[in-house]
C-alpha cells in the first residue's frame, strides 16, 4: 500500500469525510499562507481534510433555541481537527518522514504589523483543501462539499514526504450553484451578492464573492454588534449597534463597541481568542458557514429559520434568550437604563 494510501485509509477510519494532498508545486503562486516552509522547514506536501459538524446542533443554534451546543461542537471539533492533524504527523514519523501538525484555528502570523485585525494564518486551510480537491469554495468564501455545504472544520498536516497531488473538483462536482443564500445570513452585509474576486494557486483559478472591510467580519463574528439592517433578527450577540454608513469610522465605532463588550455581563459558555487574551469570547454567528448545507432547499429552510429566530436580549445575570422583534423595545423596558446602554 502506497504512503498516500495509508494517510487517507488512518483519515477515513478516524471520522474524515475526504482527504486530499497538495504540494509546493500545486501551492505554488499562492499567498504566503500556502507556503509549507513557514510550518515546517523542508516540508513538500500537504494532508488536507475535513470533519463534519452536527447538524442538528446548528439549527438549535440558527432559531435560537440554544447556543451552546454549537459553540461546544464547534470548538469541540476544531480540537479533534488539530489532535487528528499531530496524530497523523506522529505516524508519518514512524513512517520515516517528518512532518508536524497544524492547529485547526487561532494560529496566526503574530510577527506581522497589526496581526490582531489581519489574522493572517500560518497556513491556510481553505486554500489547501481548495486546491486539494477535499472541498471548493462557495460564493462566500467557506469552503464547502457537495451533500454536505460548509458544515464542516478542515484539518492539515504538513510533511516532507513526496505524496502524489490530488486535483480540485471539477466544476460539476462542486457544492456551490450560486444561490447566493448565504448573502442574507450576514447581518453586517460582508460580501457582495454580485461582485466576485479571484486567486490563482498552482495555474487554478479560485473565486468566491468580493468581500468588504475584514472589520465588519470581527465587528459580527466578534459578537461586538450583529443586530440585522432590517432590524428584525440578530446574531447570538445581545449588542445593537449599528454599523456607520461611512466605513471610514468604523475602526472608532469597532473600538467603542468592544469597550462596551468588555464592560458587559459574562455569558456561560465561551472561549479565549488569543487575539484579545483579557475577554472571553462567544460563538455568536458564523452563519454564512452554517447556513449552506449543499442543498438550496434545506439552505433555504436554514435562513428562513434564521430571519425568523428574533433578537437577542442579555440579562443582568449574564444570560441571555431571544424575542420577537416586534417585542423587543418592551423587553428591554424590563431591564435599568445603565444595562441597556451597554448594547447600543
């Protein structure tokens, strides 16, 4: 049995949906993010691959039924990602090749100027299993399967061993027909319906839709604001500040917003980012990930269940439910004036 072999048969058995491999000569022409060496000095392939989240736990999470069962998955599959990506590098060691694991998230290029809004990563998972052929990417950027949409955590290792590359799929293989759904999930409108932006990696092309100010991304991802244009729904996030019409203040409004966070009751659950070490962090959205199941019906059934969940109060005690968005102003009516100022 081949080395390539090997690897995706120790993947598959241990929960993998698919398994890919690139090379420095497929990554070639890439970011600084698909260069291998950055991770492992000597290294000429990559193991992409990709586990699946639980479906069930995200539409609790998309109708705001309960947050914590994502939050507890995702994270919980990130770990299994990075623990499966070291696993298989100890076994190529025993195979006689080095090779050294990746985190699956929160690894970043912390030596480059402003790497806390940039987050550039060590290595970029999306642009390997792109190339790889383990998934392709949707009009929002995620990397997605078909049958399967974005629902899932990529994982790689990275090796000095010759592997035999694997090709991207082909177009009539890919998850993404372009419905587009995944534009109405974000709250803060990051990516365009129309316009699409490109890269090419290895002589292959690879697109998705042309994206805004990455601070608009931490602004909702962050959980800082994720209150909809409409108004009638939100993230997971309690916050209604509103996003200004001229992005040239959005930095401030950002650094505002996040005091006001800071200064917030705890929520149960969470994480540390190590991005912003002093605060606990929550999985509030990601719903342009979580929303796309590879089908356009159930999609369609994910952002419906979405526009339909309500906003999101926080109590004093730290937790915090959703209503109806013709309920909320008398919701908050509940609450003192000093707790309320702390969400606009």
């Amino acid at each position: 049995m081949s080395l390539d072999s090997i690897i995706e048969e120790f993947l598959l058995e241990r929960g993998a949906l698919k398994v890919g491999f690139a090379t420095t000569e497929t990554l070639a022409g890439g970011p600084p993010s698909t260069d291998l060496s950055y991770r492992l000095d000597g290294a000429r392939s990559a193991v992409s691959f990709a586990l699946p989240l639980n479906r069930e736990y995200i539409r609790k999470f998309l109708s705001k039924e309960t947050r914590q069962l994502h939050e507890n998955d995702n994270l919980g599959t990130n770990f299994r990602a990075r623990d499966l990506s070291w696993e298989l590098a100890s076994m190529l060691k025993k195979e006689g090749v080095n090779a050294k694991g990746c985190a699956a998230n929160q690894k970043y290029r912390t030596e480059l100027e402003d790497w806390q809004i940039h987050l550039h990563p060590d290595i970029s998972h999306r642009y390997i299993a792109a190339r790889s052929g383990v998934g392709s990417f949707g009009w929002s950027g995620n990397i997605g399967l078909k049958g399967v949409g974005c629902t899932i955590i990529l994982g790689t290792t990275v090796t000095a061993a010759e592997l035999e590359p694997t090709e991207p799929e082909p177009e009539e293989e890919q998850f993404c027909d372009k419905c587009k759904l995944c534009v109405s999930a974000c709250a803060v409108q990051m990516f365009d319906k129309d316009k699409d932006t490109g890269i090419t990696i290895g002589g292959v092309e690879l697109h998705n839709a042309w994206r805004r100010n990455i601070l608009l991304c931490h602004f909702c991802c962050g959980g800082f604001g994720g209150i909809s244009k409409s108004g009638k729904w939100s993230t997971w996030t309690p916050s209604r500040i509103r996003l200004p019409e001229d992005e040239d203040k959005l930095p401030q409004e950002f650094a505002r917003a996040f005091d006001l966070f800071s200064k917030r009751p705890s929520t149960p659950g969470g994480y540390k980012h190590v991005s912003v070490p002093d605060a606990k962090m929550y999985m509030t959205c990601g719903n342009c990930q979580i929303v796309c199941w590879g089908n356009k019906k159930e999609t369609a059934e994910n952002v419906k269940m979405l526009h339909a969940s309500g906003c999101v109060v926080q109590k004093p005690d730290g937790e915090v439910y959703a209503v109806p968005h013709e309920d909320l102003e008398k919701e908050l009516e509940k609450y003192p004036e000093a707790h309320r100022k702390l969400y606009v």
